[in-house]
C-alpha cells in the first residue's frame, strides 16, 4: 500500500507575508507543538522588551561614533519601571532639565525608551543616523536627547526647554505577539506642555527588515517638518503626502 500524501499547506505563500498567526492547524483539539512554543517565545520576548530597562550609557556610548554632539540625559518623574507603568502621568513629566542647553535649533530629536527600550536598543542608532543624514543639511540639529522611563508628552518639556521649533521623538512603542522591537516617532511643532496628541504627527512600524526602514520613515519625517513649518502647526491638519509622492513617481516611471 502506498502511503498517504501529506495534504498540501494551502496557508503557506499568505504566512509569508504577514507577522500575524494565521493558519496555525490542529494536533487534536489543541494547536500543534511548535505553534504554542512560538506563542510563548512570542509573549516571553514582549514582557522582556517592557521591563528590561535601558543601559543608558552603553546606549550613549554606541551613538558616539555619528559625528553628532554628544547626546543629553533625562528622567522622568517615574522613579522605577513597576512605576513608569503604573503612573503613566509620572512618565510625562520630567525630574530635572536644568542640564539641557537652551538652543536656537529648528530640531530637536528625543531618543525614548517608552514601553520597549529594546527597540532603541534595537534600532535607535540607525533611526538616529537616518534623520540627521536626511535632517542636518536643511536644518540645524539640537544635541539628542535620552529619555528614560518616558512617555511621548515627556518630549513637549524637553523641546521647550530646548527651544526648538519641532521636536522629534522616536520611541519604543507597545510591544505585541509579533513585533517586540518596533519603534515610533512622533512629531511636533513648537513643542510645549499640554500638546495632544492631535497636535502631533505618528509615524509607526519602524523594525527593519520587517517593517519600515530606517531611510524611509527620515524622509516621511523631513516631509512632514516641511510641511509643519509651512502650515505652522502639526497634528491632525498636516498630512503625511509621500505615498502620494512615491505613486506618482511610479506612475511616471511606468508611463515613461
């Protein structure tokens, strides 16, 4: 007798392209081995990327080399990471930043664990690199700051007191069952406290190779300070227009 042909994974080319969990199968009534050792890695690794804390000076120290000034050092009022997470509002206010240089900078770029510093581990000096290639030529650059047990308002003190005229934070965002270490940034213009967060710009999903690259997510950054400083503001009235750039571009290339 032959042996019976194991059935074709019609899942296969769709898992492909998605981090989601989609056709995980059945052993019985329960999922097959593998797939539950893949869910607990999955929920070990989120849980570890939120309360592993940020080596703030071997992180400092791995951006030295950018030929940036070197980066400034803030808290916030949370004094532990059981608080940050706890009392979100100490982690909007900051303890001291009487150490910060007051600038006459256009941008200013916080560096923040939020609830993932191994994103920033992960990907913070490529971002970093990333905006002040796309960055520096067009506008002058306040040092960097990191921002420890951070929030994203924790940034509206910083840029005032900075002075700058929009402030960038990138920032370890919530981490899931696919993706531990994905960074946000978010944009505002003329930073202070009491900004919403419909006064600011999100640009999210940054992990490469994954999710978006580092050169890609800069230049929606740089379009979106353009138009910031054109319209005067950022938030819900300013739109992200480069998809709208890149199709047409693709459209010119297949039309010509």
């Amino acid at each position: 007798m032959s042996e019976p042909t194991r059935s074709a994974d019609v899942w296969a080319d769709l898992r492909r392209t998605t981090q989601a969990r989609i056709g995980l199968g059945r052993a019985g009534n329960s999922l097959p081995t593998q797939r539950v050792l893949e869910f607990q890695a999955a929920h070990a690794a989120a849980r570890d990327a939120v309360h592993d804390p940020l080596d703030v000076p071997a992180f400092i120290a791995h951006l030295e080399d950018l030929g940036i000034e070197s980066p400034r050092h803030v808290r916030s009022r949370a004094d532990s990471r059981g608080e940050y997470l706890r009392r979100p509002d100490l982690g909007r206010a900051p303890a001291d930043l009487s150490e910060l240089p007051r600038t006459d900078a256009d941008i200013g770029i916080v560096l923040a664990d939020g609830l993932s510093p191994r994103a920033l581990v992960d990907h913070g000096r490529g971002m970093l690199a990333a905006l002040v290639d796309t960055l520096g030529p067009r506008y002058r650059i306040a040092p960097p700051v990191v921002a420890t047990q951070a929030r994203v308002a924790l940034g509206d003190h910083i840029g005032e007191a900075l002075g700058v005229t929009t402030l960038i934070v990138v920032i370890g965002e919530r981490p899931g069952l696919s993706v531990a270490d994905s960074l946000g940034i978010y944009l505002t213009h003329r930073p202070r406290p009491g900004r919403t967060d419909a006064d600011r710009n999100c640009i999210s999903n940054i992990h490469p190779p994954d999710g978006l690259g580092y050169a890609a997510a800069a230049d929606i950054t740089a379009r979106l300070v353009a138009g910031a400083r054109d319209l005067g503001r950022s938030g819900v009235e300013l739109k992200d227009t480069s998809r709208a750039a890149i199709d047409a571009a693709e459209t010119t290339v297949i039309e010509g």
